[in-house]
C-alpha cells in the first residue's frame, strides 16, 4: 500500500523559513518522480515543484522559484521542501504527490499524502 | 502556463441523476507522438486529499467505479458521474500534465439538489 507522510508545517513569521519532508512507502522510490502541491485555505489546487527519481532535475512554479528548493533522499524514501523568505501568500495546506513517471515533466498524482499546513503570519 | 478553466463553478444534481463538469484548456494538450491527451481528474470530499479519478482524459483510476467517465480531446474535456451517489459530494479538479509546470482548473463543487 502506498503511503505519503508529511511533516514539517507550523506557523512562521513572514521572512521565514521552514523545511517541509515527505516519507513514502509502499513502492520502488527511486523509480518516480515526486512533487508539492499546495492548497490555500478555501482556495483550489496549484502545482509548487517537482523533481525526478534520480533527483538530478527539478522544476518550480513561477511563484516559489529562487525561494523554496526540491529535493530528495533515495536512500531514506524521502522528498523534502526547503522554504526560504516566506511570505503570507505562502500560506497553504502543502501536499506530497506521487508522480506515474520516472521524468520531472511528469504525468498525474496517482497518489497524495494527507498535506501538512503551513501559515505564514506576524 | 496553460491555463485550466472549467465549468461550471458549482453545480447541484439530484441522487441518481447525471452531473456533467466542463474542463477547457488554453492550448492543446494532445501531444501528436502518441495521440494521447495529457489530462487528469481529480475528486476531493471536505478535509481529504485529492483522489485521482481519470487519467489520460479516459482511463478510469484504481478502484474508481465505472459510474465516473472522461471525455473530449485537444481543448475540451468533460467528466461525467452517472447516477449520481451521496458519496460523490466533492470539489472536481481537472489537470493538465502537458507541460511540465502542471496546471489545474479553478474546482466545480458539486452538492446534491
């Protein structure tokens, strides 16, 4: 059974930085691609990062580049999200999802975990 | 970034009628190597995670009933819940996986009437 566990949200002040980690069980890890996604309260879905199996190619929404870093510990089953410099727009559930693809251009979410909040406010 | 727009925004349906929600994409995302469409459904109930429900605009995922179908190519896509059920209570997203910056429609809430 595949198993996404978040961890790592809480309440920062803007300017802040938080690490988010993601343990996945349940598949071959290294063979598909991880992503973030995030969901502002009452808000829709929007697509934050993603890196491949490998972890030698990541990708970034407009919003969160230069700010937040993907990346990935094959060995621990582990994807991670390095938040810097957040801001009270930032304010989001944050979601691992599974990817049906090895590549970071990726294909759908087959699988997410259940999010872990993170709230950025002074 | 291809923007997502579905339709409508809220929709009521009574039990064990049809629902149909409308997904439009900005560009095509029909890639022409292999005539696939690279698009997504998703359900999320209150307080849950999004499930996956439809992938490559048709194909029903794991364990979704047959009662949720997807449709359409190029720009436009529908999905459709037959008889409707209570469980089906949700926000519906529709995704695009064409480009690699993956892109969402803005959710249709569906209730029943």
């Amino acid at each position: 059974e595949v198993q996404l566990l978040e961890s790592g949200g809480g309440l920062v002040q803007p300017g802040e930085s938080l690490r988010l980690s993601c343990a996945a069980s349940g598949f071959t890890f290294i063979n598909y691609a991880m992503n973030w996604v995030r969901q502002a309260p009452g808000k829709g879905l929007e697509w934050v990062s993603a890196i491949s199996g490998s972890g030698d190619s990541t990708s970034y929404a407009d919003s969160v580049k230069g700010r937040f870093t993907i990346s990935r510990d094959n060995s621990k089953n582990t994807v991670y999200l390095q938040m810097n410099s957040l801001r009270a727009e930032d304010t989001a559930v944050y979601f691992c999802a599974k990817d049906d693809h090895i590549a970071v251009t990726g294909y759908y979410f087959d699988y997410w975990g259940q999010g872990t909040l993170v709230t950025v406010s002074s | 970034d291809i923007v997502m727009t579905q339709s409508p925004d809220s929709l009521a349906v009574s039990l064990g009628e049809r629902a149909t929600i409308n997904c439009k994409s900005s560009q095509s995302v029909l890639y022409s190597s292999n005539n696939k469409n690279y698009l997504a459904w998703y359900q999320q109930k209150v307080g849950q995670p999004p499930k996956l429900l439809i992938y490559w605009a048709s194909t029903r995922g794991s364990g979704v009933p047959d009662r949720f179908s997807g449709s359409g190519s190029g720009t436009d896509f529908s999905l459709t819940i037959n008889s409707l059920q209570a469980e089906d209570v949700a926000v519906y997203y529709c995704q695009q996986y064409y480009t690699t910056r993956r892109t969402f429609g803005q959710g249709t809430n569906l209730e029943i009437k």
